[in-house]
C-alpha cells in the first residue's frame, strides 16, 4: 500500500474504567470506492454513479493501525464502522476472571465496529494482528444515507444478517462439535474467505496464535496443538510455524460432517 500523511485524530472517550486507546497516525486520502478492488465484497452492487459519489464523498478517510494496536476499545463511544482495507484483526472481551475471550477474526472487505450500534458503546476491543488499513464510516451519516439509497440499506440489513448468523454458527461450533470438527471447521472457513478474495483456498498464513484460535473455539493451547499434529500425522495439512497448507480439503470436510450425521 502506499504510504499516507499521518494527521491525529480527537481522543475518544472512555467509559466503565475502560482506559482509552492509543493514539493512532490517520490518512486523510480520497479513498474512492468505486476503485476499491475490495468493492464487491463490502459494498452492494448496482449502484447508480451519483450513489457511487455520495458514498466515496462519505468514506474520506483511511486509517493506518499497527501489529497489537487497538482500533477501538470495549466501553469507547460508538461513532463509526470499518471496512478493513488490508490486514488481519481480532475481536474480544475481557471476562471476570481477567482473561481475553476472543470472539472473532475479521480480514479484508469485511466490517468491524457494529458492536456499537444497539447501544452506542463498543462492547468488544477490536485488535490489529499485523499492520492493517481500514475506511472510517461514519455511522450516523451512513444510516441516513441508507435511508435515501435504498440498495445499500439492503446491503447493511445482509450484512448484519449475516454475522447474527456467523454468531449462531459458533454457538453451534462451541456446542456440539468435538475437538477436531472444531478445528477443521475453523480451517474450512478460513480457506472460504481466503478464495473469496482471490486468494489460495489452501495455503496461508495464520494471523493469529494457536492460543488465540483455542480462545475463540473453547479450546486449550495444548489441545490445539495436539489437534494440529494429529491433521499432520494424517496427511490432511502441513504447517510451518504460522505458514498452513491445507493437503486434504476434502478430508476436513468429512471430519467436519461427522457432526451433520451424528445429529
């Protein structure tokens, strides 16, 4: 990506003992969606060219968020939603015991941020897993823009459609897949959203730490780790370090179906 003029932006309001986040570099640049190589997955389609310009007039800014930097925080005022232009994040919360929970992994052409929306604070801290980029979106002007476009009023709706339902499929994950079907299931995803974006639906590099994938499938470090081996032994993938190789797509499909027979 090309480099960008940092600018500050103003400091966000903590809430609930939350403390704020760090301060971050932005790039103020005429991001134009329209010549956006993500636009099909994170804007509808069939938008008239007028539409076009009020949206690109609407998401003006990109912001540039480093490896292990928070873009926003559990209790922070709710403003905006991020489309991720590059990068890896991770959502999670802060349990009563003092762990993190991880709640979910976003990449590329997809969105962050609506966690905010039901009741204007963030109930979750989103946390970059390498350097990304992402478009502010301010939420307020959307919805109203939304309300004259009526194609991207649709769009949202799918949008948060689907992660209700990307919710419900990781109660189910959580409820009643053993340990295996957990991690193929998990791998399977991954190689459907890396396809989705052009990239190899077999090999890829995982963002996140072992520990982080236990967190968000309800899993111990060991436990995965053991996992991974067992898939290796079995010839259905190789890994290096962060580096995976998926060898037998049609193999972790089956463990994955042996929940669907056995229901």
């Amino acid at each position: 990506m090309p480099s960008d003029k940092a600018l500050k932006t103003p400091r966000a309001t903590a809430t609930n003992n939350t403390p704020a986040p760090k301060e971050f570099s932005l790039a103020v640049i005429k991001t134009a969606c329209s010549n956006c190589n993500l636009r099909e997955l994170c804007l509808p389609l069939g938008l008239a060219d007028d539409e076009m310009e009020r949206l690109d007039e609407l998401i003006s800014v990109r912001k540039r968020v480093r490896r292990g930097d928070s873009l926003y925080r559990a209790g922070q005022a709710f403003e905006y939603i991020y489309a991720i232009r590059s990068g890896f994040f991770k959502t999670d919360v802060l349990l009563e015991d003092g762990r993190d929970q991880v709640t979910g992994f976003q990449m590329a052409g997809e969105l962050l941020g609506m966690d905010g929306i039901s009741t204007e604070f963030h109930a979750c801290n989103a946390v970059a897993l390498e350097d990304s980029e992402v478009c502010h979106i301010p939420f307020f002007r959307l919805e109203k823009l939304s309300r004259e476009i009526q194609t991207l009023q649709r769009h949202f709706h799918q949008v948060m459609s689907r992660e209700i339902v990307r919710d419900h499929g990781v109660m189910v994950l959580l409820g009643k897949m053993c340990v295996e079907e957990r991690i193929a299931a998990f791998l399977l995803n991954l190689s459907q959203r890396f396809t989705a974006r052009g990239f190899s639906p077999a090999e890829f590099n995982l963002r996140m730490t072992r520990e982080e994938i236990g967190s968000y499938l309800g899993l111990k470090l060991e436990t995965v780790s053991r996992a991974f081996s067992r898939f290796q032994e079995e010839k259905l993938i190789s890994v290096q370090q962060k580096y995976m190789h998926i060898l037998d797509i049609d193999g972790l499909k089956q463990i994955m179906n042996r929940h669907n027979q056995s229901a």
